[in-house]
C-alpha cells in the first residue's frame, strides 16, 4: 500500500508529468477542462466530472507512457463525450489506436 507520504512526496511531480500529457491531448482534440486535481486514490486511475474538472491518481505518472496516455486521453474525451458509446471510442482510438490492449492492461493492475 502507498502511504500518504509517497503521495506527498511525488504529487507535484505527478502533475507535472500529467500536465504534459494533458496539454498535447488537449490540443490534439480542440478541448479545455476547468481544474486539474491529483489524488491518492485507493481504485480510480482517472475521472471527469460533468464541470469539466479532471481527477488523476498521482500513481498513472509512474505508469509506463503508454499507459499514462491512454489514462489521459481517455478523460479527456470525456470532456466532449460524458459516457463510453462508440463515438467516446472513437475518440480515443484517434490518438490510442491499440486503446482495448492497454485497456486490459490497466485493468489487471492493482492500485493498492
């Protein structure tokens, strides 16, 4: 489990790292989000709220970059399409090609 300390340590360090990926994704798509908040979430990689803020775990910085971009485009197009139907993956296979295999990925990795 990572303790909060680790958290403390390497948050901005996360953002920073986040931020870059965030910056070409949203370029990329024509897109804004209003805040940007890194957490030390217990089973979320990622979220988008419905105000258009976004919520990343500070641990998808330390994910292999692959990973890491497509934990970011995935919430950034939810800034345009607030659900998971064809045209949200569409929209992420425009940057994510291999998006299902890095999918299964992400998924079978523990947070904590």
């Amino acid at each position: 489990m990572r303790s909060k300390k680790h958290y403390l340590q390497n948050k901005e360090i996360s953002r920073d790292i986040i931020l870059e990926g965030l910056k070409s994704f949203c370029e990329f798509y024509g897109v804004r989000y209003c805040k940007l908040a890194i957490r030390n979430q217990k089973t979320k990689w990622g979220s988008c709220s419905k105000s258009g803020n976004l919520n990343f775990n500070y641990i998808v910085a330390f994910l292999p970059k692959e990973q890491r971009d497509y934990i970011i485009a995935h919430e950034v197009c939810h800034l345009t399409e607030f659900n998971h139907s064809k045209r949200f993956w569409d929209a992420v296979g425009k940057t994510i090609p291999n998006y299902r295999e890095i999918r299964k990925e992400i998924k079978s990795i523990r947070i904590y």
